[in-house]
C-alpha cells in the first residue's frame, strides 16, 4: 500500500526528473551536431526545428558556400550545431557554419591521412597567400603554391572549385595548409611521362620559345620543355640567345636527346641545316690566305669569321712578328676585315689556327738579307740592361750588344755607363738568328784597335788570343761576375768572355755551388763552344776535370791495375808538382 501510495503521490524529485525527460533535459545535445528540419524560410533567417519545445533559426547566409548557390526548401534535412538548449526567447541557438566546420575536420582529416585530394574554393586574399573554403573548413594557400610559376593575376581562380593537396593539419589551432601548386606538378607530371613517351631523338617538332636565359632558351613543345643550349643554336658563333631568339617566337627544332629518367630534353636549331665543316680541310689548305671579319677579341687571340659557321683563332703570338706581350685589342678591332694565313686545321674538333703576321715579311728574314754578319748599322738606343744594349734596327727589330763587345780593352760594366736611352750609335752585325729572333751586334768590332797575339798557347794552360781560342782548349779564366745559375768569366790574355753553368763547375754534384767562387779569383777550364761570329765561348771545369783524370788513368794505372783512382791521380800531382819544380 506504501508503494501505492508513494506513486500516486510523487515528490518534488520525481517531479523535477519528469519535467527534464519531457522537454530533453536529461539528453542534452548541447555541443554537438543534431539534424533537424527546415519548418519555414523567413526574412533571411531558416527556421529549423531539432525536436525540442521550441524551433531555433539560422541566418540564410550560414547556408551559402562560395562558388555554389543556395538551394534550399521547406521540409528539407539539414544538420546544424546545438549550441544552446534556449535563449532568452525561448529558441534553440543553432549555428549551420559550426556544424559544417565540425563535419569538415572529420572528412579532411580522413583524407588527409589517406593522402586524398580535396575540393575547395579559392575565396579571399590574406598576407601572404589566400584563403580557401574545403566545406566547411577555412584552410591557407600560400602564394608559392598556387602554381608552379609565379602568377601575376589569380582573379580567374577566384570561387571556382578546383582540387588541392593539404600539407598540413592542426586542428587544435584550427590550422590547415593546402597547395594547388602539388595538384599542377602531379597533373604535369603525368602529361610529360604522355608526352615523352611520344617523342623520339631525332625527331623535328614545332615548339614555341617560353623563356631566354644566359645559357639557351627553354621551349615548350606542347606540354613539355626543352632546352636549345646556346651552342646548338647556330653553326656561328651566338654571344647571347637573346641575339636570335625572343620569347614567343615558334621555331622548328630537333630532338637531340631524351633522358628517361628526369625527362630532360636537349634541343638543337643548327642540326636543320647543312654543316659547314664537312670539307672544310680542302676548303682552307694550310699555307693559304684567306679574308675574314674579327668576331671576338680575348686575352688570348681573336676569332675571325671565315664564313657564317667558320671561325678561326689568330692566337695573340701569331698576330705580329714584333709587338710582343701587347693586348689583341691594341691590334686588331671587332668586325675588321683581315687577310688571315692558314696554319692548322683540326675537323675533328672544329679548330682552325690562323696567323696574321704570316701575311707580312719576316722582319729577322727581311733585316738578314739586307745586312748580312760584318755589314755596319746605325739606331738608337732603347734598352739599357745587365748584360748590354738593345738597339732599334730598321724594319721595327731590335739587336743586342753584349757588355764583351762594347770594348777591346776596357770591361764592359765599365763602358756601358758611358751611354743612354735616345743615344744614336753604330754597330757591327755579328750574327743574325732567324728562328730565335735575335741580331747579335758589336761596337768593339769597328774600332781598329784589336790587341794582337801576346797570350801563352792554350793547350799549356795558359791564355788565349781570341783569333786562337776554340773547342777543346784549355783556359785560365778570371771571375768577372758570380751567379745563382753561373759564373762569367774573362779569359786571361784574351778580349773574350765566357760563360760556365752551374752544372759545368765540378764534377762532383755537391761542388756544383756558385758561392765557392768570389770574382777576382782565376780557374782552370775546358772551351766547349766558340761562337766566332757573335764571339761567344762556353767554358766547362766539370770537362776539364774529367779530362785529366782520364789522362791520368792511362798514364799511371787502368782499371784492372789495382791502384785506386786516389791513387792514380795522387800519383799524377806528383810527377805535375815535380815537373813545375
């Protein structure tokens, strides 16, 4: 009866928890998303009714999405954010914009995570990028990756669906990065693997020049680029792509090569046309003579165009048979009109040597015909050197008088200080070296006073009259001048100078220093050279000492005599010392 009783009679508890089932108190939706339907359309506004005791309303406008138009009715199913059970007024504060958002984030994350492209429109521009609506949910575009190139205008890609690639998702801060840039590439990729697979090395295609830089023009051939490389241009020389080509233009090209790996394409312009160096051997012998325009002038050399795809090199040694270590520029000057010589012709790796000075006399040829050794010349001084006077001679050459020929009686570090740049003075023409390019020339020689005999004979160690030294002899030499490479050195009793090397100044490598010698001193060598028109001599210790033993050996012991070499030559200063005695 109790219970009976306490049934027909509730409490206030009873009563409260009645109350919260009727009108959903204790199923609260709040914060989620619930479906409701659309009961009427009014001033802008969506009146939704979600089963609670009263309807809620949405603004028309939550509804719209950009690039697609409201469609909407009464009776129709929709799905809405509870964010409120009621207000002050009573309704249901519902949001369509926060149930579409909580919708989005679930789908984009699955595609996300399944690598998945999704659709969405491009609607505003931020800082640095855009933004786009996926459904619901606002992600950023940032500028680089709109598209694979820069793009100056992007108002025909506004609120138009279009798919991207979400780079990143965080949807704590409610962040998410997309990028069309990755749909292009991908898109791109695919037409080029099409494309390529169609092409073939060899093949002449149509393309049309997209963009010029320092080394070639990049080509579109329909989908595809190409690279024409600067040198497969033309046959002739092209210093810029820019000079024969310009963006827009179509142009016949032919397929060089094809890498199947990155799908890089090389392109050629030249390959179309005949090649200039088939025959060019037989076209430009060696020897002949040929006309050409300078095309380029280098430290080196210029280039001279032959004919349109022709070009030698007049290296700058070849360009003048007098004017040496001088700039190709202060010589010749771009689009001058030359006479070029032909000196070699290498087809195999397209290199043709031109000279320029061969076209002319040999001034060395030309100044030996017309003062031949013994002939007397007259110029100025140009140079004052070390070791003698350069003289400015008639064709443009130079000739040098060595310091042992300045005087017969006086050294010539002595006479040499009697003269200047701009002296004009007369010499004798000793020697003329056509291959070295060098005139040898002596003032001594036309002075009368050439000092006669006096000196002891040569093979008895003594001096030697210049008219007496030659090959063989045996000098005394006096030390004039002490080298890293050398000493010079006067030959006692005579005018003549002579020079011994380094490596002729004793046998044994470890006496082969120069500071063992001071000038002034005397010592005993063998001539190996004499020069009687340029009166040159070489003089050698290391000869000399070589000599003597041998003459010792076979005057006091042999090889199998078993006296040592101490020995021999010991035995050999005696008998010397004795017979000086």
């Amino acid at each position: 009866m109790a219970n009976t009783a306490q049934s027909l009679n509730p409490t206030r508890d009873d009563f409260a928890a009645m109350l919260d089932e009727t009108f959903g108190g204790g199923n609260s939706q709040e914060g989620s998303v619930v479906k409701g339907r659309i009961v009427a359309i009014e001033n802008d506004f969506v009146i939704i009714d979600v089963g609670l005791k009263m309807e809620g309303r949405v603004a028309l406008k939550e509804f719209s999405q950009p690039g697609r138009d409201v469609n909407l009715k009464t009776g129709d199913e929709v799905e809405v954010y509870l964010e409120r059970m009621e207000n002050a007024l009573g309704e249901a504060v519902l949001s369509r914009d926060k149930a579409r958002r909580e919708e989005a984030w679930v789908r984009l994350e699955d595609m996300f995570n399944k690598n998945e492209r999704v659709d969405g429109v491009i609607f505003g521009r931020v800082k640095g990028g855009f933004t786009v609506d996926l459904g619901g949910a606002v992600a950023f575009l940032p500028g680089s990756q709109v598209d694979v190139r820069p793009i100056r205008d992007v108002g025909p890609l506004m609120n138009l669906a279009q798919p991207f690639q979400i780079l990143k998702m965080d949807k704590r801060r409610g962040n998410i990065v997309v990028s069309r840039r990755a749909i292009m590439e991908e898109t791109r990729a695919e037409q080029r693997s099409e494309i390529v697979q169609n092409l073939a090395e060899g093949q002449v295609v149509d393309g049309i020049v997209k963009n010029i830089t320092d080394y070639g023009a990049f080509v579109d051939l329909g989908g595809i680029d190409g690279l024409l490389h600067v040198t497969d241009i033309s046959w002739k020389r092209v210093n810029h792509p820019s000079d024969v080509l310009t963006v827009g233009q179509s142009l016949k090209v032919q397929i060089i090569k094809i890498n199947p790996d990155t799908q890089r394409i090389s392109l050629g312009m030249k390959q179309l046309e005949k090649d200039p160096w088939e025959g060019v051997a037989v076209k430009y012998a060696v020897t002949s003579r040929v006309t050409g325009r300078v095309t380029n002038i280098t430290d080196y050399g210029a280039f001279v165009e032959l004919e349109e795809g022709i070009e030698g090199l007049v290296h700058v040694s070849e360009m003048s048979w007098t004017k040496k270590n001088v700039h190709p520029g202060k010589i010749l000057s771009t689009s001058e009109q030359i006479t070029v010589q032909v000196l070699e012709v290498d087809p195999v790796k397209r290199r043709i040597s031109l000279g320029l000075k061969q076209t002319v006399n040999n001034p060395w040829a030309t100044f030996s015909e017309k003062y031949p050794p013994g002939t007397t010349v007259e110029g100025e001084v140009k140079n004052i050197t070390e070791f003698g006077l350069f003289i400015g001679l008639d064709g443009d050459v130079d000739g040098m008088v060595h310091l042992s020929d300045l005087d017969w009686k006086r050294s010539g570090e002595e006479v040499i200080k009697e003269y200047k740049k701009g002296d004009v003075v007369k010499a004798q023409v000793l020697d003329v070296d056509q291959e070295k390019e060098r005139i040898s020339l002596g003032i001594k020689q036309l002075s009368g006073d050439q000092p006669e005999g006096g000196a002891a004979s040569a093979s008895s160690g003594g001096g030697a009259s210049a008219g007496s030294v030659k090959k063989g002899d045996t000098v005394t030499c006096e030390i004039m001048k002490v080298e890293e490479n050398g000493i010079e050195v006067r030959i006692v009793g005579s005018d003549m100078g002579a020079y011994i090397r380094r490596a002729d100044l004793a046998r044994d490598r470890s006496e082969q220093r120069t500071e063992r010698f001071a000038v002034g001193e005397k010592v005993d060598a063998k001539v190996t050279m004499v020069d009687a028109k340029s009166r040159k001599v070489s003089a050698s210790i290391k000869a000399l000492e070589i000599a003597d033993e041998k003459e010792a050996v076979a005057q006091f012991g042999s090889s199998d005599s078993g006296a040592s070499l101490g020995d021999i030559l010991g035995a050999a200063l005696r008998k010397k010392e004795k017979s000086d005695d």
